[in-house]
C-alpha cells in the first residue's frame, strides 16, 4: 500500500513546500517573501526617489527597506547567520549570491550617496558632481539587480514549469518600480515638506499598472499553453483556494481598482480628493505586489518524476 502510494505521489505534480507562507517551516518560509517582497519596493522605492524626482527622505527609507526589512526577512528564513553569509559565496553559478551581492552595493553606495545630504557635507562629493553622480550610477545598477534577481533565481527552477520562465524577472522588475512609486507617493503624504506632482506620479503609475496587467495576462497565456504542470499550476492559481488571493487581491484589488481610481483622478477633481485616491491606490498596489509574489510561489509545482 505504502509503495504504491508513493509511486502515485510521484507520478503527479507536487507542491513546493519551502518557499511562501504555506510551507513546511511556517512563518520562516513566509519569511522569504517578505524578504522579496521589501527587497523589490525598497530598490524601487529608491530608484524613482533619485532618478525620477529628487527626494531623499524617500530614498533613505527605500534603503532602510532593503538593508534592514530584507536582511532581517532573509535571517529569520535561513535560522542562522553562517547559512546567510555562504550565500554569497557564489556569484558565477547562482543568482541569489548575485542578488544579495548587489543588495550590499545598493545599501553601500546608495547610502554614500545620499550621505551629504544627512550630515556629513565634508566628505569629497555631493549629489550633483560628478563622483557623486558616479555613485548613484553604480547604486542603480546595483538596485536593478535587486528588483530583478528573485525572477531570475526562480525562473532557474527548471523542475518548476510555472516559475521556468524569463516573464517573471520582467514582471518583478514592473512590480518593484511601481511599489517603489506607491510607497514614495504614501511617503510624501506623510512629509508635509515635500510638495509631490502628483499628476506625473499618476500618469507613471497608469503606465506601469497597463504594464503589470498585460504581464499577468501573458503569465496566464503562458501557463496555458505550457505543459500538463504548468496548467496544474494555472488551475492552482485560478480554481482552488490560491485564486482569492490572485485573482481577488493581486488582480482585481491589486489592478484593476488602481486602474480604475487613476482614470477618475484624470478627472477634474479637488486636490484632497486626489490625494486620497493616490494614496487608497498605492496602499492596494503594495497588497497586490505582495499577493502576486505569494501567489506565484504557491502554485509551483515540481514536475512528475514518472
């Protein structure tokens, strides 16, 4: 009975149980999404706060996400310091050595940058000369790894038809630079220093919302026209008890109200009206890039090995 039991259990598609909320460990596995999750809005957040505006309290905290939210999420996940410090050790062969690498390139580099404008005026450069434009350029580089590395160490899984796919670094990259413009509009509204344009803010965030619904749209395509798991994992994803939070929370809470709300702010309506739409907006697009992240990590399904 055992045997045949097993031989039945490997004969069809199994459920990954070490990554996302839902696995094995419990919360040190939920932990790795976190980790993802702060990692791709806190890069985001800091690349929109210095390349497309020039606030940077913004970008600090973007930082603060990625050095202090995804270190810690990371720690919590691997249970032990040492496991987290051999990450690293190999760039050539795994993208998530490349992945915290660039981590401590952005944190380093970005921190240096933004560093005169915090205090420490005497050191050689300032935001705009050019070593400190040489900065930021290597801290950009850096956060482009860091929004687009998780896709990458996913759509590695070979054994995982859903996550073996370059569609998932794109859409983790789109997903991060718009939680990085929902958390620097949600930072502005708490810092009445800082005045925001929040009509090229909202023409962005349409942009971006247009990109991450065709994405999704074409991540479904995919998983349909993939083989026998990759259409498990469709019908995990649309069927079972994982589409409350994909289809609910990641698509129609996460972007199609968001892009709903942007419409009507097109409108002529009063500021205060505006800023509470942009602010409902960005708060649904955080829970939509987190739902879509957890979403896709639960409907990864290892191949059969019959």
């Amino acid at each position: 009975m055992t045997t045949n039991y097993s031989r039945e259990m490997m004969c069809a598609p199994r459920q990954q149980l070490e990554w996302g909320f839902g696995g094995r460990r419990k919360v040190r596995d939920g932990a790795l999404l976190i980790a993802l999750f702060l990692g791709g809005i806190g890069a985001g957040q800091f690349v929109v706060s210095t390349w497309l505006l020039d606030y940077k309290l913004s970008a600090v905290i973007g930082l603060l996400f990625v050095a202090v939210g995804k270190s810690v999420a990371h720690l919590i996940y691997l249970g032990r310091p040492a496991r987290f410090l051999r990450l690293f050790l190999r760039p050539k062969t795994s993208w998530i050595s490349r992945g915290l690498i660039a981590m401590i390139v952005l944190v380093v580099f970005g921190a240096a940058y933004l560093a005169p404008d915090f205090g420490f005026g005497w050191l050689p450069w300032s935001a705009d000369s050019d070593l400190g434009s040489a900065i930021l350029a290597v801290a950009m580089v850096a956060a482009f790894v860091v929004m687009v590395y998780d896709g990458f160490v996913l759509a590695s899984c070979k054994s995982i038809s859903s996550w073996h796919t370059m569609l998932l670094p794109v859409m983790f990259f789109t997903y991060a630079i718009a939680g990085g413009v929902a958390m620097t509009a949600l930072t502005s509204m708490l810092d009445t220093g800082f005045v925001l344009d929040i009509d090229n803010l909202v023409s962005l965030d349409t942009m971006l919302l247009g990109a991450m619904m065709a994405l999704v749209v074409f991540y479904v395509l995919n998983l349909a026209t993939s083989d026998v798991t990759a259409k498990e994992s469709l019908r995990t994803l649309v069927m079972r008890r994982t589409a409350i939070i994909f289809v609910g929370l990641a698509i129609l809470a996460g972007l199609l109200v968001p892009i709903a709300l942007a419409i009507f702010h097109q409108l002529d309506i009063e500021e205060a009206l505006a800023n509470v739409l942009l602010g409902a907006s960005a708060l649904l697009e955080l829970c939509g890039d987190l739902s879509v992240r957890h979403s896709i990590l639960k409907a990864g399904l290892h191949a059969p090995v019959f």
